[in-house]
C-alpha cells in the first residue's frame, strides 16, 4: 500500500512571470548579491515549472545533482531570504516558492 501524503505547493509570481512561467523570471533574482550561481539556478529551476507541480523535496535534492550538503545550505538560505517558504500541516507540507523574496531589505 502506497500512503500519499496530501502536499502542496503554491507559487507566487511577480508580474513579469503571469504571462507565462517559462519565459519570465523577476530580474532581482539576478541582481539579488545575497544569491550565488546555485541559490538562482535552484529558484530559477523551481519557478520554471508549472503550477500543478508539487515539489518533494528530495526529489528536487536527487535532480539538481549537488551534494546534499551544499543543496540543504541553498535550500536553507532561499527560505532566510523568503524564496521559499515551508507550512507543515497535519500529515503534509505546503511549499511556497516565491519569485520577489517576502524578506524586504533596506541596505
């Protein structure tokens, strides 16, 4: 018997990505110097999927190819700063990937 846990992800696009999800992305990821190469290419990669994509996690560990080590600081430093954003409820998770970080810096 396979128990599916009812998980969710809902993504939250700026303006320039509405019009369609592959071919928009927010330019403050790019400028955004608190990213490295893998932080905007593990966001970049998850915003480029359409919205019925549920994320797991590890399989998204398992496709990006990094050691987990480094995948879990990406990870861990894109929900600091907002990008993603977990919501644990009873027997699941809700992922948030968000385009615009949701953290606002004034520096």
């Amino acid at each position: 018997m396979i128990y599916r846990y009812p998980n969710r992800t809902t993504y939250n696009r700026s303006e320039a990505g509405h019009n369609h999800y592959k071919k928009n992305f927010d330019l403050d990821i790019y400028k955004n110097n608190e990213l490295d190469f893998i932080d905007i290419g593990l966001l970049t990669w998850l915003l480029s999927n359409d919205d019925s994509y549920i994320i797991n996690k590890g399989v998204v560990m398992t496709r990006s190819g990094l050691p987990e080590k480094k995948f879990l600081t990406s990870w861990k430093k894109l929900q600091e700063l907002g990008y993603i954003v977990k919501i644990p409820f009873q027997g699941g998770v809700e992922w948030q990937i968000n385009e615009v970080s949701t953290i606002i810096s004034f520096f």
